[in-house]
C-alpha cells in the first residue's frame, strides 16, 4: 500500500511544519509556540521615501528593529540606524549600519546585554540580519551607488 506524501509548509515564524494530507485555505492550523511575531519598532512602509533621523527623548533611534526570541530568557535584535555619507562626487546619501545584540536574563534575573553567540543561536540571527538586509534594499533609492 503506498503512503501518502507528506508536504512541508513554512509558518510565518519560519519554522517547517509537515502534513500529512494537502492543506487547504480553510483549514486551520494549530500555532507551534505562543511567540509573537518580530515587527519593526514602527509600522514601517516596505520601501519609505526619505529616511529621517528618527529621536525620541532627545536620543537616536533606530529607523527599524527586530527581535526574535532564541532560548527561555534570551532574545536576538537586529537594528538598523540612518547614516549619512558623502561621496567622492560630494553628493551625500543616507545609508543604514547595523547593531546586533544578543540578550540574556543573568542568575540574579536582570536583562543583561552581550556581544557573542551561541551555535545554536545562529540560525535566528542569520533571519535577523536577512530580514534587516531586505528592509535596507527596499529603502534605497533607485539611484543608489553603493
């Protein structure tokens, strides 16, 4: 008797989930883990016309940022800051660089901040950085040199 293929579907989370008869529109679909999903800081257009310095309170702030959760108590955020540069031709653009932080309660239960990661983690950093790589093509200008 032959089995019935099984397909594989992406959750929005990124993670593969199979079944085992084709999945329809009206079916519904049980979530694997109640983690909400990474969204920039602001609702962000998918490509924004001009990138002002955002500030909050007098401090910089990114124009976009993401965290996903990696562990029990340890998060991964990807933020992306305006920059601006000048060219050989004197024209100046804005750019964007980027901050990663990996984030941990220590034994005493405070939010500590670090630099490095761990194997296990890197699966979702690499999503992160993705994620902050594709918001930052959609945001440049046609013209673009670099």
């Amino acid at each position: 008797m032959a089995r019935k293929k099984k397909e594989t579907m992406m959750e929005s989370n990124g993670t593969a989930v199979a079944y085992a008869e084709p999945v329809t529109a009206t079916a519904l679909v049980e979530p694997l883990a109640q983690v909400p999903e990474a969204t920039p800081i602001d609702q962000l257009a998918a490509a924004p016309t001009a990138m002002a310095q955002p500030v909050m309170n007098g401090q910089r702030r990114p124009v976009a940022s993401w965290k996903f959760p990696v562990a029990a108590g340890v998060t991964v955020e990807v933020a992306l800051w305006p920059h601006s540069i000048t060219l050989q031709s004197g024209e100046t653009i804005e750019v964007f660089n980027a901050t990663v932080t990996r984030s941990y309660k220590d034994a005493s239960g405070q939010w500590q901040k670090g630099g490095s990661y761990r194997v296990s983690e890197i699966p979702v950093l690499i999503h992160a950085l993705l994620r902050a790589h594709g918001y930052a093509l959609d945001a440049r200008e046609q013209n673009c040199p670099i």
